[in-house]
C-alpha cells in the first residue's frame, strides 16, 4: 500500500477535488478492500477551520455501505455535498453535513440527526440517500467534530452532551434550511437514530415548523410530554432492543393518541437497537430497514409535500 498515495487521496477528497465515489474507487485500489476504503472515508471529516467547495456528483448511486436495504431510484439528477456553515442565536458557528439534489428547485428538506458516534459516515450516507429520493437532508454536528467507533468514547461524548443545547441546535439546523432557496417549506422533516431518535422527540416539543418526525429507536417520551409533541410522529422500534422498553414506546402511543396526534408505532419482532446500521454487523436487520426505509419515506410524503 502506498500510504503517501492514499494521503493524497484523502487530501483532494477533504477539498472537494474528488467525489465520494472516485475516492472509494481509488482508495479501494490502493488499500485492496472496499472495507479499507470505507474505514478511510469515514475518518476524512472536516473541520470548522476549512474552507471546501461543495461536491457536485453526477448521476449518483449508492455504494455497498449504504444504510439499510434497497436503492433510492436513480432520478438522472446530479447531488450536491458539502460541509455547510450556519449559526446559533448568539452567532457562534455551526457545522453540518448537507446532501441536496443539485439546481435551485425548491425541495422538501429534512433534518438528519446522528446516533452517539457522531457525525460518522453512516449518518452522511443516510443524507445522501434522501438527496437521491429528493430532498435536502442535513445533518448537524452536534459533536462539533467529534467522532467515534468506540462504545465508551461514545457514551463518555454522550454524557458531556447537553442535551438542550443539542435541541437548540437542531432548530438552528431548521432555521437554515428555511433560509435555503432550494428548500420548499416552511415545514421541515426530522429523522434521527439511536441518541438522534429521542432528539428528534425532544424537538418535536420545542419547534413549532416541523412537518414530521421519524425516531428510529428513540427514548420515548413520557406520556405527559407526548401530549405536547407539535408535529406526526413514527417511531421505529425493535422487540430485543435491551435499552429501550417496548412498553414505554407504547405508553407513549397511547398518549399520543389520546391527545389527538397522529402518529404511528411500528415494532419489528426480533430486531435489536440499531437495525437500521449496517455498518454494525452485531445489530443490523436487513428485513427489518427493508420495512423501514419506504414507510419513512412515506411519512414525509405524506407531511412534507
């Protein structure tokens, strides 16, 4: 392996003089697996310190790491990425991770929010997916730079988050979308895994222009909170998760019901916490993110457009 090479390589990447796909092409030929390359790309964040011209993709198409099963419809439409800057309310910078088909159409956008990683290759593809079924996704760094493999580094990342301040974040993640000439709004869809599906709950209390909300195995909320949730919600839960009680995610439902939201629970029978993930072998559910991916996009469907 050339390490000088790959270097190189993951340097015009950071710069926008490479597009994902003919990084992994390259990297791949020079590491001898796609997993390498894959490893690779996920370390190439960037930094707020930066300054990278967006990538413009033709005729994008998923990869083998992309999250969950199935492939978006290939549209013919060339995708935009980039690590965008906006900020808070008292003008201190922000980071996030925006996919977007490319041109000024307006389009529905949604609000993409990472698992307790971070903002890790996953999360970026799973922007990347609603790009390519027509949205624009952004996802928020709420670690601001942070991210990690390791499940102690992840919780220790976990318990230093504050998570109000990661609410108010993520809706001056809504309120830069709306600034967008490309986004048709003013509703703005939120989804969020793991950490990012309670975030997701917790935003539903506090923001008033969401349109909808997914939260793949999320906290749920207690029932009295449920009752002031501003937008629909699904929730997206597996029956072995062993850190997230079933019973709770149906408590919550009921309330849901009572006070007159809509919403929808789905329970898939043996899935584990992070079904959705396929980089996680340990958790990953083919047959149950096959389910999952069409009825969230449904959900936005419905609510968004």
């Amino acid at each position: 392996m050339d390490r000088v090479y790959v270097m190189q390589l993951v340097r015009s990447f950071q710069v926008g003089e490479l597009s994902r796909r003919d990084f992994l092409k390259r990297a791949t030929a020079a590491l001898g697996s796609v997993a390498a390359a894959n490893m690779v790309l996920a370390a190439c964040n960037t930094f707020p310190n930066q300054s990278v011209p967006p990538v413009v993709e033709e005729n994008p198409q998923q990869e083998a790491e992309s999250s969950g099963d199935g492939e978006p419809e290939d549209s013919g439409e060339s995708m935009v990425t980039e690590m965008v800057e906006y900020t808070d309310a008292d003008g201190e910078a922000l980071m996030g991770y925006l996919a977007r088909p490319a041109g000024e159409e307006p389009r529905p956008a949604v609000v993409v929010i990472q698992e307790w990683w971070g903002l890790n290759e996953h999360i970026k593809d799973v922007a990347r997916r609603f790009a390519g079924e027509g949205y624009v996704a952004l996802a928020p760094d709420l670690y601001h730079g942070q991210v990690t493999t390791e499940p102690d580094e992840a919780r220790k990342l976990v318990m230093e988050l504050d998570m109000a301040e990661a609410v108010k974040e993520i809706q001056r993640a809504v309120v830069h979308l709306q600034e967008q000439p490309y986004v048709q709004g003013p509703k703005v869809g939120i989804v969020g895994f793991c950490m990012g599906g309670g975030l997701v709950l917790q935003t539903a209390l506090a923001e008033d222009d969401l349109g909808a909300g997914v939260a793949f195995y999320g906290r749920p909320l207690e029932p009295e909170q449920a009752a002031q949730v501003k937008a629909p919600i699904l929730g997206l839960f597996g029956s072995e998760d062993g850190g997230i009680p079933i019973d709770a995610a149906q408590a919550m439902h009921a309330a849901f019901d009572e006070a007159g939201i809509e919403n929808e629970i789905r329970v898939y029978e043996g899935a584990q916490h992070a079904f959705f993930n396929d980089t996680r072998a340990d958790s990953y559910d083919p047959e149950a993110a096959a389910d999952a991916w069409p009825r969230t996009l449904d959900w936005f469907r419905t609510h968004l457009f």
